[in-house]
C-alpha cells in the first residue's frame, strides 16, 4: 500500500476485507483495510504506535495480519493519487468518512464504498453492476450509486448500501473526475 499513489492508476479497486476494529484500550472504532501480510509484534513498530497499521483477523481461527487505516493513508503513502476513482468492495469501508477523507486528502477525485458489512456473492455481483453504469454507461457518481442500489437493492443479510464521497463528485462521470 505504501507505493499505490506512485503508479498513475486512474481507477482502484480494492477487493479487500475491511472492517471496524476497536480502537486502543477498546475506545471507538476506525475502519481498517486489510493486508495479507503476516502480523508481528515489533514489526512496523512506530506505525503501530502511531495507529497507522494495527492487528486484523478475517475471522476468529484465522491468523493474525496488518491493516492500514486512514492515518497510514495520509501520513505514510508515498505520492499522490492523480483524480484517481476508489472503489472499496470490503466490509463498512464507509462506515464513518474517515477512509474516504483520507484518500481525497491524498488526490483521489471519488470514493465509493458500503456503508456496513456485505456478502462476498453480493458485493461482486453490486460491484459489477457499479463499475459498468460508471465506465461503461458513463453515468455520474451519483446516478450509478443510486441505480446500483436500485437494480441489485441493499445487501440481503445486512442492509448495506453504497455511498460516495466527497458530495462535489456526485454529478461528475468516471471520466470527467479521472481527467
């Protein structure tokens, strides 16, 4: 993730578990994309200290892994991202504005991502839909978000919808927040 900005990409999409996790001593909870790499104690450890990255299970038997939160985005991402378009598939990616902060705060013109956890089955089909009304029906943030939403509804077991930021993007094509 450290690099990502530096590569000129104009559309990202990350497939990736996320989630809520608590915050220190269980206080709050900050939304966190998961890696696959391997967690260590002393590994990265001022990143740790500077909640930067922190500790993450996909699920209670699985083994422990990093995640980055909205602070590694904006004090540890090199580069910039160039009125580059998010997409993020994981779980509450957009829970809070937080994530979506930080990667405009780094240059990214659009953030999209759902709002509480969904299914993997769903999301690929919703995210399909997403991604054609964008580039391929070049319609506006806005419109594709709310006909996704209307062709595929809300996530069957938890109610998860779609939802962009920052607002300015609303009535701007993939195309035109990219150029």
């Amino acid at each position: 993730y450290r690099q990502l900005a530096n590569h000129g990409y104009k559309l990202i999409i990350f497939r990736v578990h996320s989630g809520l996790l608590k915050g220190e001593e269980g206080i709050g909870d900050t939304i966190w994309l998961f890696t696959s790499e391997r967690y260590q104690r002393t590994k990265y450890f001022m990143a740790q200290l500077r909640d930067q990255v922190t500790v993450a299970r996909t699920s209670e038997t699985s083994p422990a892994i990093f995640a980055i939160g909205a602070r590694f985005i904006t004090n540890v991402m090199e580069g910039r991202f160039d009125n580059t378009a998010i997409i993020v598939m994981g779980c509450a990616a957009f829970n809070t504005d937080e994530l979506a902060r930080a990667f405009t705060q780094r240059g990214a013109s659009t953030y999209i991502g759902w709002d509480v956890s969904v299914g993997l089955s769903y999301v690929d089909d919703a995210i399909a839909v997403l991604v054609e009304k964008l580039c391929s029906e070049e319609l506006s943030v806005a419109e594709a978000v709310a006909e996704t939403m209307k062709e595929k509804g809300p996530d069957p077991n938890n109610n998860a919808v779609l939802k962009y930021y920052p607002q300015a993007s609303a009535n701007q094509t993939v195309r035109q927040l990219i150029e």
